[in-house]
C-alpha cells in the first residue's frame, strides 16, 4: 500500500514527518559525523526558517499530540502489576499509658 501527502509518496516515518512539518528531521537533530561547520550551517539554516516561520513550534507540537494520540496505546503500553495478597499490618500510634 502506498501513502501520499500532497501528491507526495511517503516511504518512511521520515518523510511523513517532513512532509508534515515541510523540512526535513534532520535539519533540526543533525547527521551523525557532521564537521563543525556543517552543524553551524544547519543550524543557521534552522534559525532562519524559525525567524521566517514563528509559528513552526506550535505547528510541531500540534502534529506531535496528534500523533501521541494515534499510538497513545503502543506508546503507553502500561500494564497494572497484580497487588501482592499479603496481610497487611495494622498501625498502632498512640501514647503508652
């Protein structure tokens, strides 16, 4: 089954995500081995997109809730642990006479 957004295929988790937010993941968590000026470049790069996009984090938040919401479930697979059925002991405060 294929996936399009926008007449865009999306393959992967990560073009979902660019295609949702229209720049790509890496701009903003970097490339493994990326040189010094590589890393100043793209974040660069990032602070221009921000300054010409303010509202760019309310719009990755937004999507990141929707998404929680979809797979709240495998996200927060929490299974409740069995109480142990032990006796349980009673406390006795109080002043000796």
């Amino acid at each position: 089954m294929r996936a399009y957004i926008g007449g865009h295929q999306a393959v992967s988790v990560n073009d979902f995500i660019e295609l949702a937010l229209g720049i790509p993941p890496e701009l903003w968590l970097g490339v493994e081995g990326e040189s010094k000026e590589e890393r100043a470049a793209r974040l660069d790069a990032a602070r221009d997109i921000l300054a010409d996009n303010p509202e760019l984090p309310d719009d990755v938040a937004r999507v990141a809730a929707e998404v929680i919401g979809v797979h709240a479930p495998e996200l927060f697979n929490v299974v409740p642990m069995p109480r142990p059925a032990g006796r349980r002991r009673s406390s006795r405060k109080g002043a000796a006479a």
